[in-house]
C-alpha cells in the first residue's frame, strides 16, 4: 500500500513504524472509498504522529481529549518538520483524521449520548411507528425529535412522565414560542407530534388519560403562505454560472437541471438510478417517495446531454447504481442534505443569499414558470405530481399577470 503513495524509500519507512497492519488497513479502506493519493499520504503522515505522540499500543484506547492535546504539541514549530505553527484548520483536520482511524479500529473510547430519563419510552414508541405505522425514516425521526425535546425540557423541571399534566405540555410549547425561533407551522406540527405520543403513552399507562386530547396546536391553514420561489431570471443566472469544466461542475449543472426542467423534489434526485434512463426511448423514470408513486418524463435533449457529459466524465465507476455521487471521498450517494446544501451555495456564489435558498426554491420556481407561460392548474399538477389539487392552488395566488389584468378594468360605467 505505501509503496503506492510513497517513493521506495519513503515507503519503507512508513512500513517499519509500528502499528503497520492497521495503519495500512485502513488507508486500503480509505482508497476503496475513492480517495485520491494526496489524500492518502496526508492520512499515512497523521498516522504516524499519532503512534509517536500518544506512544500508541494495539488494543488501547484513546480519548477525543488526548487527540486534541497531542494536536496542540503536533501544531507547534518542528513537530512537524516544518519552522512554523500550522494553521487552525490543519489543527482542526488533524483531530478529525485521528478520530476517524481509531474509530475504524474500534479503539476510541466514544462520549457517551445524552439521554433523558425516559429514552427507553421514546425508543419503544420508534418501534411503533417503524412496525405499525410504516411510516418513513425521516418522519419517524422528527415524531421522536418532539418527544426528545420536550423530555429534556421536563428532565430540567424534574416531572416524571407518570406525573405530567396539561399544564406542563402547555408551558412546554409556550416556552418555544416565546423563544421566537419557531414559526406558527413548526409550533404547529411540534404540537401535533406530542400528540400522537402521548396518544401511544396513554394507551400503555406511561401517562395521565386526556392530555393527548388536550393539546390544542396553533391554528394553521396549509395555504396561507405565499410560494417562496426565484425569479426566473435568477434561475437562469443560477445556471448559467455552472459552466466550468471541474468534474462537481458537471454533476451540478446536471443536477440543476433536473430540478429546473422537471421540478423534482430532493428525494427524487437522489433516489435516481441509472436504470431509470432509458436512453432508447428517450425517457426517464422518477420515483416520488411522498406520493409513493413513479412518474415517466420524456428526457430533453439538454437535460440528457448534461447527464451524459457527467456519467461520461465526472461520475465515479465501482460504487453502485445510484446516479449522482459525492464528489470527494467518502464517496457515496447524494443525499436531500448534500442537494440542499449545493444548490444553497451554488445560489449564495451569484449573490442570492436570503430567503429560500434550497432544492424547494427551484421546485417552486419551475411551477410559477409554467402558470406565467399559461399552463391550466391541472397540468401543473401534474407536472408536480400532486395527487390533491388543493396543493396547486396556493400557486394561483402569485399568477401576477392575472392580478394585473383584474387591475386594469375599466369600472368606470359601474361606478
């Protein structure tokens, strides 16, 4: 392995340090995950660091705390051959390479989680809502986020679960509203996710009979807000600024296109395989997972060309049929996080740097596009993959060039 990385004499130095088997198992694991030789090298010299500052021995263990302190003396002039100070990020990565690999031997001696005392509630009902709901991994998560929340609020107050009241449910949400970081919708859905557990705490006799039906969540009406799109002309700048020849460049120009053509959501994107390109019949296949359904859509001549130029040129080969990759290692697929967090970047490098900024924006944008080309709202719907027209509606409300007409009637012979 060092020989790979390393000229001959270098690497015969690596190869005589101690620890050999698992510094080089793990350099193999970092390869396999697509990581370049550069990275490779910069891992091999933080490996040995480690074995000579915290004189390493197999099968010890190794606190965070004592990698942060050996990185503060590795930091220093000449302990890495160099006469000046590294800089905080190369601390930082320093830290960060060092915990990575003793993890992957097992011999970091992880903090342990914070838990409230009734952790054990909240994992029974995780349970619940996989096996008897069948309810999504991130929808699970956020019912059990609630329940978290608003345990760690109670542990702070020192009520048991067996003794709460709806006074305590009421001071709970009253307290994150008054906190001012929750909107009317999120207070909204935090409430009814406290309902639904203690819905399944009174079932079993955890809690009190009635809370559940006690707790009132803010009135919220799903259309009262207004679509938070981008303009047109920033969708097209937003494009237009993705033209170099980088290999994340021409995944993300291929990427934007998706969601400015055809409007898909980020699960969408990332759920892509190649088998849903049916180059033949020049089609594509999307799986929707919040409807549950799948759709076809004629694959454009530009959206397959940026798709193609990328599998041709930038996608990595030999980690699976998913569509779209990581660009640096660990490689892996692209997931809803990693999409919103590119498109947000992508948007705050042209200057658009408030309001909404994720893959939602370009989904909303590609709607508002059609309504002003004339499109009805059914096959807006469509477009979307809306099963329920009330969810194309809200659309109407920013169909400014019907606002306009409205404005310009002559009412002059009613008046």
């Amino acid at each position: 392995m060092f020989e790979e990385i390393f000229f001959p004499r270098t690497a015969e130095r690596y190869r005589a340090a101690p620890l050999l088997e698992q510094r080089e198992r793990y350099l193999v694991h970092l390869r396999e995950t697509g990581a370049r030789r550069s990275t490779l090298r910069k891992y091999a010299n933080d490996q040995l660091s480690l074995v000579r500052l915290l004189n390493l021995k197999e099968g010890g263990t190794v606190r965070h705390s004592q990698i942060e302190a050996v990185a503060a003396i590795w930091s220093q002039p000449k302990a890495r051959r160099c006469d000046w100070s590294a800089s905080p990020k190369a601390r930082t990565c320093f830290v960060s390479r060092g915990v990575q690999w003793l993890r992957f031997l097992g011999w970091l001696e992880e903090p342990e989680h914070e838990h409230h005392p009734h952790h054990a509630e909240v994992a029974i009902f995780e349970k619940w809502l996989r096996r008897e709901r069948g309810l999504s991994t991130a929808t699970i998560q956020d019912y059990c986020r609630a329940a978290d929340r608003f345990f760690f609020w109670l542990a702070g107050k020192g009520v048991p679960l067996s003794a709460v009241r709806m006074t305590d449910i009421d001071d709970v949400i009253a307290a994150e509203h008054k906190r001012g970081a929750w909107n009317r919708r999120t207070i909204h859905d935090y409430a009814q996710r406290l309902r639904a557990f203690f819905l399944f705490a009174e079932a079993r006799g955890w809690c009190r009979t009635g809370l559940a039906a006690g707790i009132m969540a803010p009135r919220f009406m799903a259309d009262e807000t207004m679509p938070k799109g981008l303009r047109r002309e920033n969708v097209l700048r937003l494009l237009a600024s993705v033209q170099e020849d980088r290999p994340v460049d021409k995944r993300d120009r291929a990427i934007l296109m998706l969601l400015i053509a055809y409007g898909l959501r980020a699960g969408e994107v990332g759920g892509l395989r190649l088998d849903d390109l049916d180059w033949k019949n020049g089609m594509l296949r999307v799986r929707c997972p919040k409807p549950g359904r799948t759709h076809l859509w004629p694959l454009s001549h530009e959206v397959g060309h940026a798709i193609l130029r990328y599998l041709r040129e930038a996608r990595p080969s030999g980690f699976g049929r998913s569509l779209f990759f990581t660009a640096y290692a660990p490689i892996r697929p692209l997931g809803r996080t990693t999409l919103g967090k590119m498109v947000s970047d992508r948007l705050a490098g042209i200057g658009i740097v408030s309001g909404r900024r994720g893959t939602h924006a370009l989904r909303h944008a590609a709607a508002q596009h059609l309504l002003d080309q004339g499109m009805p709202m059914k096959v807006i719907g469509d477009f979307l993959g809306h099963r329920d027209p009330s969810s194309t509606t809200i659309y109407a409300k920013v169909n400014l060039s019907a606002l306009r007409e409205v404005a310009a009637l002559d009412l002059e012979s009613l008046v």
